[in-house]
C-alpha cells in the first residue's frame, strides 16, 4: 500500500465529509450528525499528518537536487544536513500515519470490568490472583484512573478464587485488553518448604463497559433474584436481600453483585456487569471463526490463549505473543508496564495496516 495514494484518499473523504456536515438532512439528524462529524475529527487528523509527511518528502527531494546542482562546499553541507534531518523525520511520520489508518476499536475509550480467576495451582493461584489485582490497580493510579472492587472470593490464605472489579478512565480498554488470557507464575510458594519452583496460572478477562445500545437484553431471557450478600465461607453478613443474581438463560452466563450498599445498585452493577460478558462472548465467537480461517498473532480476547510467563526465579516476564522478555519483574508488579503494553499495540497496529494491505491488493 502506498502511503501517498492512502493520504490523498483521506483528503477526497475529507473533502466529502466536510460537504455532509453543511447538508440540511445531516444537520437535522443529531446521531448522524454526532457519526459523521466523528469521522471527519479522525479523517482530519490523518490528513494533517499526512500533509506534513508529504510536505516533508517533497523538501527531501529539492535537498536531494539541491545537493547535485551545486559544488560550493558551504552549500552542500546545507543539504547534506538538511537531508539527514528530514530522513530521521520520516520514519516517525510513517508510523504515525499507518497508526491513524488503522480503523480504531469502537470500545477503546470505554471503562473495563476486570475479571480475575485463579486456575491451576491452589492457594498458589490465588495468592497471584491477588498480585495481579494489585498490579492493575497500581497501573490504574498511574494513568489517574479509578478502581472499584465488584465482587471477590478470597481464601485462607488472603489470595482470590475470583475477583472482579470496574476500572473508570479515559482509554483504559484500549490500554489494557491485552491482558485477556491465560498468565502463568513459575516460582517457589511461601508454603513450599523444600524450595521446589511450582507452576500455576491465573485467567484474566478484560471485558469494555458497554452501554445498553450496544447489548440489547429480552426480559423473557432474564431469571433474576435478590439474595443476602455473603462473606467469607459462604455464612450471610446482613439480613437485607441487597445481593443481586442475573442468570442469562440463552447462554447461562450468571452475575452475581453484592458489593454495592443497596439491591438497586447492585442490579444495576449487575447489568452492565452481564452486558459486559455478553459482548464478549459474542466476540469471542466471531474471534474464533476469523481464528479459524487466519491465525491471529495478537491476542486480545481468547481466554484459553497463554498469553505471558513470569518466572520470578530468573526475575523474568516473557510475552509469548510477542516472543519478547522483560527482567525486573517486580517493577512489573508494581503496575510499571507501558512500555510491555506499547509494544503490544505496535505489533497489532503493524498486523491490522499489513491486513488491510492484503485486503487492498485483493480488490485491486
């Protein structure tokens, strides 16, 4: 694909969009006015930094004939100064460009339930589950989000069998959807007295907070009950049914909400909770069929997918989707993972535009 005829159709689809948002029939339409001026804020960032790239290619060229028509020292030095400037520029424009591009996912903005579950392991899994619910939350308070326990169930030992919680703020799907799936722990348990290295895994699920346009629910398909919220061990902690259970029937996915202080607060938590998980299911879905038909090297919603390894005897984390390794493993856990993260969405963006790349050869 080349950039520069990429750049001029934007500047054609800017140019379209711009007539749309001076036509009567838009004007009258709020949401498709709201759709269509969105595209044009996203369409006229691609220009603007398409225009700079092509501005930027053009002085390369007159540096480059400046350099072959003169002789004079001075002025070749000029050139030859300018030309190296500008060839460093490029680049970063290039990648910019092919990351605006890229189609951005309709969730990226939105707020994410975070569902950790321990897995193999016992109390070992539970105790990472834990670890990994502070990990986020530490990322969390460094991008100046919001973080709100949901639900939990804890063990002996203080780890979690499974705890889910709401992380408020700006981007935070886009940032961390890819910690959906399998993490696994290689290390020696506080319990082991032989000093033997156990291996464990947790399962992490980061689902988008969705709206209820976006996820229509049928009452008819709906069994819901209000319950006594429940402490540890299963034994009742008020007397007031404020606990909400939701059961989709079609799917049997089942939500259970206690934290909030009142039944209709803990309904409501429930709902966007079932939404959440409905969405997902149908991704996943759809995420399995294109699976088959293509392998995906990123994974941003497969459950069962192993996804990373944090070996704490070799002070190791390693991303198997990106065959990338990071030492310092608790500055990890100390929620320290943007630079894991960027490189995360530098391989997606990379394998979405060399898609769409496909696709274009393919039509034409």
């Amino acid at each position: 694909m080349d950039l520069s005829q990429e750049i001029k159709k934007s500047q054609k689809r800017l140019q379209a969009l711009s007539d749309q948002l001076s036509d009567a029939a838009v004007l009258g339409d709020p949401e498709k006015l709201r759709t269509v001026h969105e595209e044009f804020i996203d369409v006229q960032e691609v220009v603007q930094k398409g225009e700079a790239y092509l501005k930027t290619l053009s002085h390369l060229e007159s540096a480059k004939s400046a350099l072959a028509e003169t002789d004079d020292v001075e002025l070749r030095a000029l050139a030859e100064q300018e030309i190296n400037t500008l060839i460093t520029r490029l680049p970063k424009l290039e990648e910019e460009i092919t990351g605006l591009l890229v189609p951005p996912d309709p969730m990226d903005k939105k707020n994410i339930i975070v569902e950790i579950r321990a897995g193999a392991g016992g109390d070992e899994s539970a105790l990472f589950a834990a670890e990994l619910l502070r990990m986020y939350t530490r990322y969390a308070e460094r991008h100046g989000w919001n973080v709100k326990l949901i639900s939990s169930s804890s063990n002996d030992l203080g780890g979690f069998k499974e705890v889910i919680c709401v992380i408020e703020g700006r981007n935070a799907y886009s940032r961390l959807k890819y910690e959906s799936g399998v993490h696994r722990v290689q290390r020696v348990p506080e319990t082991e007295k032989q000093g033997r290295v156990h291996t464990s895994t947790v399962t992490v699920a980061i689902l988008p907070e969705v709206e209820e346009l976006d996820v229509k629910l049928d009452p008819k398909d709906l069994t819901i009950e209000a319950t006594t919220a429940t402490g540890h061990g299963g034994q009742s902690v008020n007397t007031t049914y404020s606990a909400v259970r939701i059961v989709h029937i079609p799917t049997g996915l089942t939500v259970h909400c206690q934290e909030e202080r009142s039944q209709k607060q803990n309904r409501e938590r429930a709902f966007s909770i079932l939404r959440a998980r409905l969405y997902a299911y149908e991704k996943e879905k759809a995420h399995q069929e294109r699976k088959e038909a293509r392998r995906e090297q990123i994974g941003t919603g497969d459950r069962s997918e192993k996804i990373r390894t944090y070996n704490f005897p070799q002070d190791r984390l390693t991303d198997h989707r990106i065959k990338q390794s990071y030492h310092n493993i608790q500055q990890k856990m100390d929620g320290d993972l943007d630079d894991l993260i960027d490189t995360l969405k530098g391989a997606e963006r990379d394998q979405s535009f060399a898609k769409r790349v496909e696709e274009t050869e393919e039509e034409t």
